[in-house]
C-alpha cells in the first residue's frame, strides 16, 4: 500500500466507514456529506474520519478520493451486494406486469416500487398515486398470521375524507380513522382505534399528535421530547400526502413528519412537484427516505447546488456539474415519476389561451398611483403599501377588480372588474361548464355575486367550506348540477376531480408552480372525456400578472432538471 493510499474500513457494528485520511486530506474529507472527525480512543491523539456505512457514501468517497481509495476483500463483498441492490431497484420500473387486476400496468408498476421500501412517487397529477400508495400498502398486509402494524396519512385537510373514502376500496384489510374535531378528541381517536389502524391526519395538526425530531442548532424543549399519542401506536408505514409541503426543516410539521418517518418500517412522499421553487426542495423529498444519506440541507447544498450569497442568503442557480451525475444516479432509485404522455393514458392535449386584457378606467387610474406612490384613495379611503410585498399584493388586487376600503384594509373586491368581464364573456362563448381559480378569496366572492346576478349557477370551493361541504359541492359540480365551480388555490388545488368541464379559467396564477400545476390538473386526469383541454389566463396588460407568469416559467426550469420533463412545462406556460 502506498503512502498516499486512504484506506477504507467498515465497522460493521457500528454501521461506520473508517476513513484513513491524514491532516493534508481534511479539505476532502469535508466534501462527504455525513462525515465527522473524532480522537483516536487509544492514543488520544490522532483524528480518524468516520462517516455512514451506506452504498451512497461509498460512491462518494469514490468519487472524492478516487484511485487513492484502497478497501479490502470485506468492502469489495458488501459493494458487490450493494451494487446489485441497486440495479435490482431500477430494474423494477421496467418490471413486467400481469393484465389481471384494476390498476393500470403504471400503476402496478408504481405500487411494485413502493412495495416494502421507503420510495417517493413523483407521478404526474391526475395518475393516481392514492390508489398505488393504498394499494402498496394493502399488500404489505400479514393477513395470515394477523396484522398489528399501525399507519399514518398526513395530508391537506381537504382530502381527509377522500383518503378515508380510498382507504375502505384500496386497502380494505385497514381501519381508516380520520383524525379531525378538538385536539382533544383526536387524541381519543388515536387512543381507542383497534390495531391496524390507518390514521388520516392534517398537516397542521400532526405535530400535535407526535413529537418532533431534532435538526442542526435547532434544540428539543423538554416538553418536545416526550412522546405523544402516536408515538404510542406501531406506526410502520408513513404515506406523506403532498409531500413538497415538508420543505422547512425548522418547521415543526416537517420535523413531526421526520420523526414518524425515521421510526417507520417505510415511508410514501407522493408529490406532483418534488421540487417547488428552489433546488434545495429536493433534498426535503430525500431526507424523508434517506435520513442517514441526506441527513443536512447544508451539505447537500455544498456538494451539489452551485449559487451565491447575498443579503438575504443563499441564491441557487444551478447544479454543480461535477457532481449532478452522482446526485441523480441516487434520485433515481429512490424517486419514481411518470407523465401522462409516457404511460399512454389517453388524456386530451392541453391548449393554453392567454388572453392578454386592458384595466378598465377606475382600475388603470387606482394601479398608477399604487404603482408610482404605493397609494391609492377608493371613495375617499386611503390605501397604502407599507414593504414591496404588500405592494404587489395590492397591485395584484387592483389588476383584478377595485379593493373596498375601511380603515387602510381591503375587505372586498368590487366592480368594475376587467377580469370578472372577460369571465362573463367566455361564458357567453358556449354553454359547457367552467372552472375558475383565483388566488384571492375575495375575487372568488366577487365573481360568485356576478354569476348570481347573470344566474348562472356556480359552487365554491374554498377555505370557507367545511371538507365535508367542499365534497358534496364537488359531486354536484360532477353530476352537472352547476356550470360554474369557483375555486381557490389552496382548496381547489388539490386532491379534487372536477372533469366535468373540460376548460379552466384562471383569473389569477400564484406564485407557486406547485398550485399552478396543480390546478390545471384538476380537469386533466383520469375521468377526462373531452377532446381537447383548454386553459384560459386572464391576464391585466402591462401589470404584475404578467411578472407572475415570468416568475413562474422560471421556476419550471428548476422542476424540469429533476423531473427531465421539460417539454412539457415549456409548455405549460406561455413565456411574455
């Protein structure tokens, strides 16, 4: 062995990689994500470099010290078993399927792929990924012997129901119990439920009901540490519903998420956006299935975002070409997603109209003054903008309809409406029925009293609806009994189905490519038997609405180098 050797042993015990670095070496041990340095316990003296024994930080220190890396007989048999692990685990989204059974051949696929392991769905919107999670869950049952094991669905409070509907078809052998009422009650939920239980609980009030895990600097109070009622139930199975919503890691639903993850048997991210708007959205997605591999958002960034610091921190740009390879070689075994155009499913192409409008009079006057002195007076009130975010607000506001002031606050959306015209006369185009999204509620109830007034029947679906009456709005919107759903993006987003129209018209896009996407999702998926699909943006010449659609095209490039679907986000939103 030559001096300048590093030589790589396993502690098979301890699960640990002994890195035979010398001092000249600490600037490359530090480029392995994981690795720490610690005395000699015998000499007290010398630094030994110590990191995960994972086939992903084989791979990295491979690639960090390259020919230099020497290991014996012992590694080279645990690499051979490694490696083909790994091309067992691609091999299976190929993996051939049999005709019988409801599931289309993806989706047996899909559900081939979760089976038993820790895996991200990634699927495009409308594929289903409910049914594979439920059925990979369904058939994970020991029904022989009888089985114990708990489960947990974390996901949007809109699709409660909708989960424990699901549940009771796809993993029937499960006791769905959706967790809702006071946190009282849902405590005694958990408490009573007979084994086997499938839990069903909303984002916001997971961290009630489980403790949160640890992250960097971030330190447990007492109370944090002691566990909860779920941590007293066998949860071995975690389904993360909408699993981009788990970014922040100082958050302490992400960190409620985390620790139910780390102590289950396999764990479910399914997402239609696993990277929202950043780069580093991708490590939240991995860190729920590769805890010890993607254990820090801080050296995942180091190793694999290139970008710079500014005041406001850290601003990606891009993937370090010299390690996007290796990163992704391991996205691909974890991470599992298919467009509606590779699995054949016979969807209609989506159209996208965008419809460039003017600002009628009181609106152009109302958006120059907000726009040059960040106020405005409405029938002698007086409405400011105190930062730039609530300036665009305000503008985003004006660019749709005219703000009602009290006491500098905007209580409501009056006309004239540029927006709400252009609605009125898509209407008068044909008679088939529409689905709108705006991002503010109050253009929503503006647009609501202006369809009542053409009596044009319509159902909402927004935060003000209880799940339970966003349902039952949804089926009458399905069974034709309105022509018109009005929807928010955080209730209409999500989860529903609303195929009976085969147009959707947007008002307004959020900022959030994730919403976006998913909006437009609600009419193009499975149950779609129109022809065509078309895309309405009503957008206000020459103000924010326009920045939006910029800002979002973006933010596409960055979902494009994960997903490698970039031709059709390309063609999603139509560039200024």
């Amino acid at each position: 062995m030559s001096s300048d050797d590093v030589q790589l042993t396993l502690d098979f015990e301890a699960q640990l990689f002994i890195v035979g670095a010398g001092v000249r070496d600490t600037a490359l041990c530090k480029q392995v994500p994981g690795m720490f340095a610690r005395k000699d316990s015998v000499t007290d003296a010398a630094v030994v470099w110590r990191c995960p024994a994972t086939w992903y930080h084989a791979n990295v220190l491979r690639r960090v010290f390259g020919a230099r890396l020497t290991y014996g007989q012992d590694i080279a048999q645990w690499a051979a078993a490694e490696l083909a692990a790994e091309q067992a685990r691609l091999a299976i989204k190929d993996m051939p399927v049999g005709d019988d059974g409801p599931l289309y051949t993806y989706q047996k696929r899909g559900v081939n792929w979760m089976f038993g392991t820790s895996a991200i769905l990634a699927d495009d919107m409308g594929l289903g990924k409910t049914v594979q999670a439920l059925t990979a869950l369904e058939v994970t049952t020991d029904r022989e012997f009888g089985d114990t094991r708990d489960a947990v669905v974390v996901s949007t409070n809109a699709m409660l129901f909708k989960w424990a509907e699901e549940a009771r078809i796809w993993a029937p052998s499960w006791n769905p119990v959706v967790v809702t009422g006071t946190a009282d009650k849902r405590r005694k939920l958990i408490e009573s439920a007979p084994p086997h239980s499938l839990f069903i609980v909303g984002w916001g009030s997971l961290r009630t009901h489980t403790r949160v895990a640890g992250y960097g600097s971030v330190s447990l109070t007492p109370e944090e540490r002691q566990p909860k009622d779920l941590n007293h139930r066998n949860i071995a199975f975690v389904i993360a519903d909408e699993s981009h919503k788990a970014k922040d890691p100082k958050a302490k639903q992400t960190r409620a998420l985390w620790h139910l993850a780390d102590h289950a048997t396999a764990v479910y991210p399914l997402t239609g956006t696993p990277v929202q708007n950043a780069y580093l959205d991708l490590w939240s997605q991995l860190r729920l299935v590769a805890p010890i591999e993607f254990a820090n958002r801080g050296a995942f960034q180091d190793r694999y975002v290139f970008g710079f610091e500014t005041d406001y921190g850290f601003q990606p740009v891009g993937w370090r070409a010299e390690n996007k390879d290796e990163l992704f070689r391991f996205v691909d075994q974890y991470l599992l997603r298919r467009t509606k155009d590779e699995v054949g499913l016979d969807l209609p192409p989506k159209t996208y109209d965008r419809r460039l409008i003017e600002l009628t009079t009181a609106q152009a006057k109302a958006y120059k003054a907000m726009k040059k002195e960040a106020l405005a007076e409405f029938d002698g009130a007086l409405l400011t903008a105190a930062d730039p975010l609530t300036k665009a607000m305000r503008l985003s506001q004006i660019a749709s309809a005219v703000p009602v002031v009290e006491d500098g606050k905007v209580v409501a959306l009056e006309d004239p409406s540029n927006k709400l015209d252009a609605l009125v006369e898509i209407l008068d185009e044909g008679d088939g029925q529409l689905v709108v999204f705006a991002a503010s509620k109050k253009l929503i109830n503006l647009a609501e009293a202006r369809l009542d007034k053409k009596k044009v029947s319509s159902v909402r679906i927004t935060g003000d609806e209880s799940p339970e009456v966003r349902g039952l709005h949804v089926q009458q919107f399905q069974e034709g009994l309105a022509r018109v759903a009005l929807c928010t993006f955080g209730a209409g987003s999500e989860g529903i189905t609303l195929t009976a129209a085969s147009t959707a018209v947007f008002l307004q896009r959020p900022w959030s490519l994730v919403q976006s996407r998913q909006a437009e999702d609600r009419i193009h998926r499975i149950g779609q038997k129109s022809e065509s699909v078309v895309i309405i943006d009503l957008v206000s010449k020459g103000t924010v609405d326009v920045g939006v659609h910029q800002t979002l095209v973006v933010k596409g490039e960055v979902f494009e180098s994960v997903t490698r679907d970039k031709a059709r986000l390309r063609a999603m939103i139509e560039e200024d």
